[in-house]
C-alpha cells in the first residue's frame, strides 16, 4: 500500500516532523518506506528520514507492507497531512 504526498512546510522535513513521522512508523509491525529523490528510507529510524533531504515542493511516496499495513498508511497519512 503506498500513498503521494508532495510537502507543503517551507522547511521541507526537518527534525520536528521527522521525529513525528518515526514515532508513528514504529507504533506499526509493517515495514513503512520514505522515497523521495529515487531514494528510500526506513520511516522508523530518523536518520534515514532525515538524509532523504527532502525540501517544500518535493513529492514523496510511503510505501507499507506487512499485517497492519492498511492502519500505517491510514496513520502515516493523518501526520503527513497534519504536520508537512
């Protein structure tokens, strides 16, 4: 499952909501993938997150697989949408 979402915070994904976006992927047992820029990061660890290096404008994509991947894009989703 996977949904596109292109960033509105001027600050692109910066560690506020970087530490947001983790904090919701590891409530899940599914994998949660960033990509943005041709490349993917663990949505569970920050530093990945961080080093996608994505700005206000970019297009990114979470990808979700596993048992619960229908409740993490649903959660994945509400604090895209709330916080970038």
């Amino acid at each position: 499952m996977k949904f596109e979402y292109v960033i509105k915070d001027s600050l692109g994904i910066h560690a506020r909501p970087a530490g947001l976006l983790v904090a919701e992927a590891k409530k899940y047992k599914s994998s949660v993938m960033i990509e943005a820029k041709g490349k993917k990061a663990d949505a569970k660890r920050i530093f990945a997150v961080m080093s996608l290096g994505v700005k206000c404008g970019d297009a990114i994509t979470v990808l979700c697989e596993g048992e619960d991947a229908e409740a993490a894009i649903a959660g994945m989703k509400a604090v895209v949408e709330a916080n970038l």
